[in-house]
C-alpha cells in the first residue's frame, strides 16, 4: 500500500515539473501582469459610493483624482439621487476585472451645474453645458492613486479619446448574480464636435459611443493619457423633437417634420419618411462631456480651492480656465 501512495505521490511531482511555467504561475501574479497593462491613467481613477437613506443599493459613479491632496472631479448628478449627503465612499483600482472597494473618505466641495453653484438638499439633475462636482478624499495615504495630468491643448473634432469608467450593465439589469459590478471599462471614440463659449473656450465635449450606468464622472483622456473632460451621459431626450409619431409616410415609418423658408419667404413645411430606430440608433450614440477648460480653475490648482461667492444660488466671479 505504502508502495502504491509513493508511485502516486512521485508521479503528481513528475507531472507538476513537467507543466509550463505560466501554468504553474500564481494566479495573483497573472493579475499584476494584466493590471500593468492599464497603468497610467487608472492610477487616477475612483469608483464613487453615495449612500442614500432609505436605499437598498448605494448610488454609484466615477471620479478622477486632480490633485494630490485628494480633489476628485465628477459629474454633479453623480449621487443627485440625495442630494443632502455630501459624504462618499470611494476606492481605487486594484485589479481590471472587479470594482474597487470602499475603503476612501470623502466629503463634497462643489457642485456645479451649469454655471451654478448647487448647494447641499439642491437637485443637480438635467445638465445641458456643465455637470460637474469636486469631492475631496480625507485618507489618501497609501491610496496609491496619482493625480491625471490635465491636457493644456484646446481639444478640436477627430481627435481619439478614450472614456474611462465602472459600468454596472450588463449583470446587474439581468439579474445576474455573479460579477453584477465589473471593473473598468474603456469606450475608444473620437471627439464629433466641441461647444465654446465667447473667447473660443469649450466648455462641452460630443462623442460617439453608448456608454453605461457608472461611467458617470469619469475621465475622458486624450491619447496622450491626459484629460480633456468629465463624462455626463447620453443624450436621448431629443428623439421626440425630431421624430414624430403624429405623422406618416407610410405604415412602416415614423416621419420627421422639416420647416424651412422658401424662395418667396414663406414657410414651407415638408414630412420626410425616417426608420424611428435607426434615428433611436443614432441618437442613442450620442453623449458628452465637460470640458476640463469648464472647470473653475481654483478646482484645479494643487492648493486648496477656495470656497465659491454665492448669490441665490449662482457662482459670482467664476469662470472658465
């Protein structure tokens, strides 16, 4: 019996000697590997966990660290759900494959929607030019989060950005009980088009690409790892100015109504057959951010932002980078 053991015993050692090394590798050692290949700018990243009184699920978001005294920017909805509770919880990527913990302290500076200061209690929902907000993280030592490098270029249509956040689809929609919150996901695009106020500083970015719950807040970075913008969503609301259901080409198509001037100065109204799904398809691709030059530039100093002039809820003196 002992001799039987001993072949097996010797056999299970030959077998072990006799596989790839990678095989043998430790799991965990496979996962540095992997997460090295996303170094850079997910050093900067924080998923974001807003606590809501009364809910079952926190509110979650993205955010990038801008300084290393622990400011984070965000959108402002992120969290709009209570708007009174101005502590998170946030955590740092440790691996690409699961969200971060929730071992960070933070407390909400600003939040801005659209050139207005949103005090705590205030919603911060229906964004149009800006939608951003400032948390600041109390216990960064050994976070290991570094701060993302701000592009100092104006960003102009065609260039490549990539989108940077923690989506909680398709799981979590489905019902499906593993993985429900995945790690990062990256959207590759290119910027469509920038808005900009007077004086040519934008301040809204448009891109292509559908993203998902989660990514809210986080960091749009140009191909130089550097960040352009904060991502606010996709825009779907449009669809019913542009398409209409009251009118008909024909019994397979939705009709979008055109108004013009004609030659003699009146006005021409024209009904043109469109597929509602593919304009939905479209429109549904759509989604834009913040522009870091939107951002008040006392949010983006590595000293402390000093706190805003409020007069009946708007912002006095401030003003894009």
């Amino acid at each position: 019996m002992l001799h039987r053991v001993s072949v097996v015993v010797l056999l299970a050692v030959a077998l072990a000697l006799s596989l790839p090394t990678d095989v043998r590798a430790e799991p965990n050692e496979k996962a540095l590997k992997a997460l090295a290949k996303v170094d850079g700018w997910k050093k900067s990243l924080v998923l974001i966990s807003i606590r809501c009184p009364g809910a079952t699920a926190p509110s979650l978001g993205t955010g990038v660290l801008i300084s290393d005294k622990g400011y984070v920017v965000t959108a402002a909805h992120v969290g709009s759900e209570c708007p009174a509770v101005t502590t998170a919880k946030m955590g740092a990527v440790k691996s690409p494959y699961t969200a971060p913990g929730e071992e960070l302290n933070a407390s909400l500076v600003h939040r801005r929607v659209d050139g207005k200061e949103i005090t705590a209690g205030s919603a911060s929902g229906g964004a149009m030019t800006e939608d951003i907000a400032l948390w600041k993280v109390s216990n960064m030592t050994g976070s290991g989060l570094v701060p993302a490098k701000l592009s100092a270029d104006y960003p102009v249509p065609g260039e490549d950005v990539r989108v940077v956040g923690f989506a909680g689809l398709p799981f979590q929609y489905y019902g499906n009980p593993h993985n429900s919150m995945p790690g990062l996901t990256v959207y590759k695009t290119s910027l469509s088009s920038v808005a900009a106020r007077s004086g040519d500083v934008p301040y809204r970015l448009h891109y292509t690409g559908a993203t998902l719950p989660g990514v809210s807040g986080g960091p749009v970075f140009n191909d130089k790892d550097e960040l352009v913008g904060i991502h606010s969503g996709r825009v779907t609301k449009v669809i019913e100015k542009l398409v209409s259901t009251n009118c008909s080409v024909d019994s397979f198509q939705n009709c979008a109504i055109l108004k013009y001037t004609g030659a003699n100065g009146a006005t021409v109204q024209q009904s043109i057959g469109v597929n509602f799904m593919s304009v939905k398809s479209v429109l549904d691709n759509y989604s834009w951010a913040t522009s870091v030059l939107a951002i008040p530039s006392s949010w983006l100093t590595a000293g402390e932002p000093s706190p805003p002039t409020t007069v009946q809820g708007t912002t006095a003196g401030a003003s894009p980078r």
